[in-house]
C-alpha cells in the first residue's frame, strides 16, 4: 500500500537531548528496502502559490493557504505492507522527534 508522509514543523518539538537519527541513513535504508518511492524537501513557505476558483473566478495568492505556525517542509511517498510498517517507517525519521509526520493512504481511483 502506498501512503503518502508529510513532513512537518511541530511548535513543540521533543526535548530529549539524545542524538537524532541522521536522514541520509534514514533515506539510504528506506530507499535500500523498497519503502520510500520518493522524496524531497520543499522550497519556503513564500515560494508557495495557493490556487482557488470561486464563482468561476481564479483566485491566486502568494504564500501558503493554511495560516499556522505548523507547515509542511517535505514529503515521502512510502510503499509498505500496512500502516503498522508505515507507522514505523516515520517513527525512525528524524522529524519524527522535531517535528511530525502525517500519513495518508493513497486512494486508487
């Protein structure tokens, strides 16, 4: 099953002194076993351009549309058995600890 991994800021980041995990291990060993399809790291929240049609009128906007402190910085596309593997695939992300990861099934249509 595929699920798609945002990768996110978090306002409250663990605190745990402890080393984190190093992502060109975590990407290498993800790559390696098949379960990371894909990756990458996005560009600045002000590079971002939101798209609306409202009334049959284009709305364009700069910077993202949802106004948090939270955003998303990345993202991988997974392919794992179940959720349970993909659960544990992001439990060894580094953003696991700094940030949080969101994932989402993706749906055949």
């Amino acid at each position: 099953m595929k699920y798609m991994m945002f990768v996110c800021t978090d306002t409250e980041p663990d605190t745990d002194p402890s080393p984190e995990p190093d992502i060109e291990v975590w990407v290498e060993e993800n790559d390696t076993r098949g379960r990371r399809l894909d990756g990458s790291v996005l560009g600045a929240r002000s590079s971002a351009t939101t798209v609306r049609v409202r009334n049959g009128q284009l709305l364009v906007s700069d910077g993202p549309f949802a106004e948090t402190k939270e955003f998303i910085v990345g993202y991988d596309l997974l392919e794992c058995a179940d959720l349970d593997e993909a659960i544990e695939v992001a439990r060894a992300h580094p953003m696991a600890r700094g940030g949080r990861l969101e994932l989402r099934p993706l749906v055949d249509l």
